[in-house]
C-alpha cells in the first residue's frame, strides 16, 4: 500500500470556498480590491493556506465588443490573480 504524499511531508495544506465578504456572489460585479485584501489577511492568520474561488459565467463571458477591444476581461482576471498570489 502507498502512502499519501499529502501527508508523508508532514504538512497538510487547509483551504475553503471563497466568496468575498463584502458581497458574496455579487463579487466580480462590485470589485473591491480592498475588501478583499483585509479577507486573505484573515484568512492567513486563521490557517487557510488554500482558496477556491468561483468565476460566474454571466460576470466572464464578454459581449463581443469586449473579445476585439483593449482586453479589459484579461486584464481583470490578471489583476485578480495578481492579487491573490501576494499572500502565499
């Protein structure tokens, strides 16, 4: 029987679903980089070491004037991801 390498290093990583706490599933629509910022920190200082987050179809598919324009739904998404990654 093999064992779990999750577990054999002595370390178990603890994560949640994440909804920002200032509006929940409205989060894309009412972006508040700020808000969510003040969340990672908690979220740090109570263990969480791992998010997963929820990108609502209606708030990503771009109308086709946003595929051809200036690439603000990439730049979105880059920003966010930005974001999330300065708390390891």
């Amino acid at each position: 029987m093999s064992k779990n390498k999750c577990l054999s290093s002595g370390s178990l990583s603890l994560g949640c679903n994440y909804w920002a706490s200032h509006s929940g599933t409205n989060m894309w629509k009412n972006w508040q980089p700020e808000v969510i910022q003040k969340d990672f920190e908690l979220l740090v200082e109570n263990g969480i070491s791992v998010i997963r987050i929820f990108p609502l179809w209606p708030d990503f598919q771009p109308p086709i004037p946003l595929l051809s324009g200036a690439g603000c739904i990439r730049d979105f998404a880059v920003k966010y991801i930005e974001d999330a990654t300065e708390h390891p």
